[in-house]
C-alpha cells in the first residue's frame, strides 16, 4: 500500500489479552508502520499524545461494560489533558455474545471524555451486521458506533476485513 501523506498518528491501547495490542499493530501495518508510533497506557504516559494531531486509541471492554484496567488507572490524567486541535479516530474490542448489554461500553466512555476535553472524534462505524442488545458506544441514532467495533471472541475472521476499510476510511478523515 503507498501512502500519499506522510502524516504521523500517535496510537495508544490498553490490552489486558494482547488481542487489543494485536489489533493496534494491525492498525500500525495497514497504515505504514513508519507512519505509527505505537504506545501500551500501561507503558507510557497519556500526555504523550498531546505531541500529534492525528491520534487513534485503542479499548477494549471488561466485563459488565467496565474500563480495561490500564485505561482506568490513567483515566483521571486525561481530565488533565486538552485535546482541542487534535483529531482522534477510536476502536474498541468487546464480546457481543458474552456481554450483549454491554458491547464496547468502554469505547463509548473514552469517546465522551475526549470530547469533553475538546477532541474532534472521526471513524465511526456502521452498526449494522453485528448482534448485540446495547452499547454506550453507538451515536444517537444508534446506526453507527463511535469507533471500529472489533469481536475477537466471536468474529475474529472479520476482523482483518474491518480494519483495512476503517484505516482507509479514517486516513481519509484525518486529512
């Protein structure tokens, strides 16, 4: 894949199973992985993101639609964080059969605090196709989610499909 733009994302995950951190360097290759410096929460400071434009963070959802632990654990420093001038694309993993009530809460969250601190969020998703009862993470009119929807539980063949439209979809969307 050539890219045109020579434009720098900073990409953050949480990754408790590796199946997020997985994910993120998935993302990292479809985009170029000169293109993509990849941060673990776990391992760098939030703040860090503040030095890019063009950000992509990565969620997945716990349990009964809780924060992964490394998110959690830093979830006040992005309060401290402004985010204005900062265009960010999000992915979440969740299981929508295991958790149906809660698939990709966590997203829906993370996408609420960043706005809050003045992000522009892009790369929504169509809902449609997946089978789940609720989520925090869908827009208002509940036909898209707030970021790339990925299942690894339960449609992890999906998956490489998924993210090489959401990465030409989002490259678009950062111009």
């Amino acid at each position: 894949m050539t890219h045109s733009s020579t434009k720098k994302f900073g990409l953050f995950y949480g990754s408790s199973t590796c199946y997020t951190e997985m994910a993120a360097e998935k993302i990292a290759e479809q985009l170029g992985k000169e293109r993509v410096d990849l941060f673990n929460v776990a391992d760098e400071p939030i703040a860090k993101a503040l030095f890019y434009d063009c950000l992509i963070m990565g969620i997945p959802t716990w349990d009964y639609g809780e924060l992964q632990e490394d998110w959690e654990d830093i979830w006040a420093d992005i309060s401290e964080l402004d985010f204005h001038g900062k265009k960010i694309a999000l992915f979440g993993l969740g299981d929508q059969v295991g958790y149906p009530e809660w698939f990709l809460d966590a997203m829906g969250y993370l996408h609420n605090k960043l706005q809050e601190q003045g992000a522009t969020l892009i790369g929504y998703w169509p809902a449609n196709g997946y089978q789940f009862e609720e989520s925090k993470a869908l827009t208002e009119d509940k036909q898209f989610f707030l970021g790339l929807a990925l299942d690894e539980e339960n449609e992890f063949d999906k998956t490489a499909d998924r993210i090489q439209q959401w990465c030409q979809q989002i490259e678009q969307e950062f111009e």
